[in-house]
C-alpha cells in the first residue's frame, strides 16, 4: 500500500492500474536490494571501527549511558504528545496511549526497506482508532512536515556554517505556508473531500511544532554530548554538532529505500564533522549513538507489540 492508495476514490484507469503496478513491482525488487547493500555497509562500518566504538562505550560509562537512554526516551514521549495534539484538534478521541502505539508500530514497518511501508501501518493504525481515511492522510501528512521542519530549525544551526542562510531558509518554507496557508488549505480540502474534519488549528500546529522543537533540541544534544564524551574534544562547537545531527537525520529521511536512514545519517554527520577532528572518530561515534538509539526504539516497539497483543487476545 503506498500513501497515495488513501486518496483514491474512483477506479483508476487500466493505464493507471498499470504503471502503479509496476512502481510497486521495482519497489519490491530495489528495496531489499538497497536495504541489504546498507546493511552490509554498517556492519562493515561496525567492523571497522570496533575498537573506536567499544572506546566510546567504556568512556561514557553505566549512568551516564543510562541518562542518555533516558532523554532519548523523553524525547520520544514528546514527538507523541505532538501527534495527539493534532489529532485531538480535528475532533478525534484519541489518548496518549493511541498515539504512543502508532508511532513505535509504524517505526516498525517503517524499518522494512522502502520507508512507505511506515506510512500505511502508521494509517492502519489510525483507521483501526476512528480516524477517516482522508483525515488519518492529513494527519500523517501534516505529522510529518512539522516533524521535519523541526528538525530543519534545529539543523538551521549546522546549515549556516556548512551551506549558508539561502538552505536553511528553504528547510522552513512548508511549514510557513503551512500556517498561512492554513484556512485556503482548509476550503481546498472540503471542497474535495466535504466528510473530512477541519484541519487543526494554527494554534494546535505551533504547539506541534515547538514539541517538535524541543524533541530535536533532546535527541541531538544527547549525539553531541556522546561525540564529546567519546573523542575527549571540545574542538567543535557544541551548536554545529546539533545542526549537523539534525542536518544529517533529513538527508537520511530523504533516501527512502534505505530502512530507517541507517547509513546515510552517519555518513552525512561525517563528512560534516569530519573535518574538525577526523571522519573516523566522527562515524565511530554516530554509528555509537544509532545503537543506543536503535536499543531505545525496540524496547518502545517491543512494549507497544506486548502491550496492543495482549489487548487484542483479551
């Protein structure tokens, strides 16, 4: 199922029937293809750079290792409450609960190659609460773009220093038309689709946006505090380490067919951070952080799975 099935209302032509055919059938072939060639990379990345990595472990040591996880997890808790206030603002019942469940089921499909596959459990999982399909589409869609106008702002930082004001300025301009946009958006939508809810707010949007804020500001200092702890040098500014954590997740976010940017983001940290104290210390403590990061995703995943089973057999 890819985004674009939600919308459909009509039949689609035997033309069009076709050439969705065959985007899902390269697809299917190409994501694994990638999603093994990235993997292989990693583990050879993992390999490689053993001793800098079990280095960067010994150094940061149980509690401080322990506090990480647990901003990391807080982190978490507040990129779902910045889902459930969108959801609650277009007329929804919907807990904190519902939301913590389907963003870690999504993150799940998500990891399959060919990210999409974390769009349709993330809708299903909406649908199976009462969201309307036209309304669960605007709100991961929506969801996504504050998310990642988010992490934009957050990045700004690194963007300015590397490639200047005319990209970071670019990263913010849908969520700026977004917000005026708001109400010509709204009257589009109806006209189109008249059953569907209003679309939230613009005060429930800031609100997601600001969480959103905080949410980057947490995951990225938490690399920068770990490359500090790791390398044993402050030669980077601490702001520059944040941009470029940010900076490196969207271009992660962008290679679609890599499951979860696993690669590409520590690539990207690399080769921006590199030049202040070298690419391997660098990539040895990014790929550091995606496994404490990965740890704290699948224990979220794994209680969501335990959680949600349990209540079904019920």
């Amino acid at each position: 199922m890819m985004p674009g099935d939600f919308l459909n209302t009509s039949t689609p032509t035997p033309q069009t029937s076709k050439f969705i055919q065959s985007v899902k059938n390269w697809r299917t072939k190409l994501s694994p293809v990638f999603g093994v060639i990235i993997l292989g990379i990693f583990s050879y990345w993992i390999w490689l750079y053993r001793d800098i990595i079990l280095d960067t472990f010994q150094k940061i040591g149980l509690v401080q290792l322990l506090i990480l996880i647990a901003l990391i997890l807080v982190s978490g808790l507040l990129t779902v409450l910045a889902l459930v206030i969108l959801v609650r603002d277009k007329g929804y019942a919907f807990g904190f609960a519902d939301g913590y469940h389907s963003l870690n089921l999504s993150q799940l499909a998500s990891m399959i190659p060919g990210g999409v596959w974390g769009y349709a459990g993330f809708a299903g999982f909406l649908w199976s609460k009462g969201v309307s399909k036209i309304d669960s589409v605007v709100i991961i869609f929506l969801n996504t773009v504050i998310m990642l106008s988010a992490c934009a702002m957050v990045g700004i930082s690194g963007l300015i220093t590397i490639l200047g004001w005319g990209y970071a300025i670019v990263c913010l301009l849908p969520f700026i038309f977004l917000i005026f946009g708001r109400n010509w958006l709204d009257r589009l939508k109806q006209k189109f689709y008249p059953e569907s809810s209003r679309l939230p707010g613009t005060m429930a949007l800031l609100k997601s946006l600001l969480l959103g804020i905080v949410v980057w500001v947490i995951i990225s200092s938490c690399f920068a505090w770990l490359l500090f702890i790791g390398t044993g040098t402050e030669a980077i500014p601490f702001w520059t380490i944040v941009g470029a954590y940010a900076t490196g997740y969207l271009g992660g976010y962008i290679a679609i067919l890599v499951p979860s940017g696993l690669g590409v983001s520590e690539g990207l940290v690399a080769l921006m951070l590199g030049p202040y104290i070298g690419t391997d210390k660098v990539l040895a403590v990014a790929i550091s952080f995606r496994i404490i990061h990965t740890f704290v995703v699948w224990c979220n995943i794994l209680l969501s799975v335990f959680l949600t089973t349990r209540k079904t057999r019920k």
